[in-house]
C-alpha cells in the first residue's frame, strides 16, 4: 500500500527523539505517523476527558471494579480513534498540507502513503476502537456512534468557519460523556457541564497550538481562531480559560462530592486554573515554539484535573 517516494526521517513537527522514529521497524513508521503515533500529545487530550468522566461518575456515584476497564478501555480507544481521527484529517486535507511546510512531511503528502492504503488503515483502527466500544454498554455506545458525525465533519471546519477549534471540542471531549455513561448508563447534568467545559479548554489550548500555522493559514485561506483573534488572543484565551474553569467547576459541584472528596475535587481544580494561569502568563502567540510547548503542556493541566477527580471519587 506504500508508494516509492522516498520517506522523510521524521515529521517536521513531531518531538524529537520520539519513539516511532527511534524503534519502530522502519516500514511501520508511515502509519504509525499517519496516526500521530510519534506525537502523543493529542491522545492524551482525547483521553483526559474520559477520565474525567470517570472520577465525576465515581463522585456521584460509588467507585466499582468495572471502572477499572472503563479507564483502560478508555486508553485504548482514545489511541485508536485519535489514530483513525487523525487518519481521516490527512486524507480531507492531503493538498493543504503539501502546501504547509509544518505538514508537507505528513505520509500522505510526502508519498510515503496512498489514498487507498490511509483509507484501509483508518477502517482498521475504526473497526478494533468498535471493538472496545461493545464492552461499555448501552448507553455507551449510542454516544461512541453519536461522535462520529462530529469526527467526520471537524476536517473541514476551517473551511467553512473561523471557529473549527469549537469543532475539535465536540469531538475531543464526548468521552467525558462516554465515560459517565459507561459507569451509569444515563447521561446527567455533570458530564454535559463538564463537555462543555471541555470544549471552552479545547479553544484555549488549540488556538495556542493554531498561532505555529498563521502565515500558511494566510497564504491557502484557512480559518483558525488564531487568525480570528490576532493580536487579542490573550484576551479572548483568558475568557475561554476562564469558562473552561467555571463549568468544570460548576460539573464538580453537580456532581455533589462531599468531605475530602470534596476538597480533593476543588484542589484539582485550582491546579488546572493555576496551570492555564501559567500558560497565559508564558504565551508569546509570536513564538512558534513557545506555542507548541505550551499547547503540549495542557497534557499535564488535564492530568492534574483527572488525577483529583479520581481521588475524589475513590475516598
């Protein structure tokens, strides 16, 4: 399924030293790239959510073996949706991003991978992601259906709109949903709160990360809100950060923890508040690397949230 142009060492915008450079068996490399295996960055940010819905169910429920697996199901999905995902945006986008120098070595603009081959590969994550959606029950899988529209129209949100990073929040942050509903079989007012939540993060952390492509964007007429808030992003950031923390607390709240349970919600809370103050207080929306760095540290503001969450619920 691979064509015979020459392969590129790595990614221009993958970590350097990343481990599918470094050990994978060199012809799986254009797939696992195709996945963003070799950038882990975004799995993380479509798992935190689950976790979140997690804890907030163990919260407002009682913690029960069965999440044991709701937290691993949750990482092995996340890495093969966000690969089948990520799959789906290359092949929608294969001429925009061999006009974008961050993206001209992705595997389908560089020739390492067809059409047809991308298209069977994100078949196959779909098909095995399926595979664990079955073990979360009913109400589970409605949601894990309900997200593929979601899924399917986000690569071509910049097209059509100055807001696609509201389009990326739909998607990255329904496992909060999922979660929930694999714990409790119904959807509550927490987890809706917390999505939303979600997706006001999503805004702040992806217009940080959109702010690297703005002169491309420019040049080919792609939409961002980077290109939209210009040289007010730190305002409007703090308005979504702010947002992000006032629902994410007003889910705690729904979520009706008690005690040190309490306490340990509120704590991990504050550390994602603080986290974001951070990010605002570093930002030079110039600095592309700066940019990159920053977007990659939301892993640890989300962890921080998850990590409470789970504590709080566990007590």
């Amino acid at each position: 399924m691979q064509t015979g142009h020459h392969a590129p060492a790595s990614v221009a915008d993958a970590p350097k030293d990343n481990w599918v450079d470094r050990h994978a068996p060199p012809s799986w490399r254009p797939w696992l790239r195709l996945s963003r295996a070799d950038r882990p960055i975004g799995t993380w940010l479509l798992l935190l959510p689950c976790w979140w819905g997690v804890g907030l169910a163990m919260i407002a429920d009682a913690p029960r073996w069965f999440d044991l697996w709701i937290v691993l199901a949750c990482v092995v999905g996340a890495l093969l949706m966000r690969g089948a995902g990520c799959t789906w945006n290359d092949i929608t986008d294969r001429h925009i991003d061999g006009s974008v120098a961050r993206t001209r070595s992705r595997p389908i603009p560089s020739g390492q991978v067809t059409v047809r081959g991308a298209v069977i590969w994100m078949v196959a994550q779909s098909l095995a992601g399926f595979a664990i959606l079955l073990t979360l029950g009913g109400a589970a899988i409605a949601l894990g259906f309900a997200s593929l529209g979601l899924v399917a129209i986000y690569p071509f949100a910049k097209r059509f709109t100055w807001w696609p990073q509201i389009f990326l929040g739909l998607a990255f942050n329904w496992g909060v949903l999922l979660a929930w509903a694999a714990h409790m079989g119904n959807i509550a007012p927490a987890p809706v709160i917390a999505w939303l939540g979600g997706i006001a993060w999503t805004v702040f952390y992806d217009t940080i990360y959109a702010h690297q492509d703005i002169e491309d964007d420019v040049l080919i007429g792609v939409k961002s809100t980077a290109r939209l808030f210009g040289q007010d992003t730190p305002r409007w950031l703090a308005g979504f950060g702010a947002a992000a923390v006032a629902l994410l607390g007003l889910a705690v709240a729904a979520a009706q923890p008690a005690g040190l349970a309490a306490w340990l919600a509120w704590t991990g809370l504050a550390g994602f508040a603080a986290h974001l103050a951070w990010q605002l207080y570093r930002l030079d929306h110039h600095d592309g690397a700066l940019c990159l760095r920053l977007f990659r540290s939301n892993r640890d503001a989300g962890l921080v949230l998850a990590l409470f969450l789970a504590l709080a619920g566990l007590v």
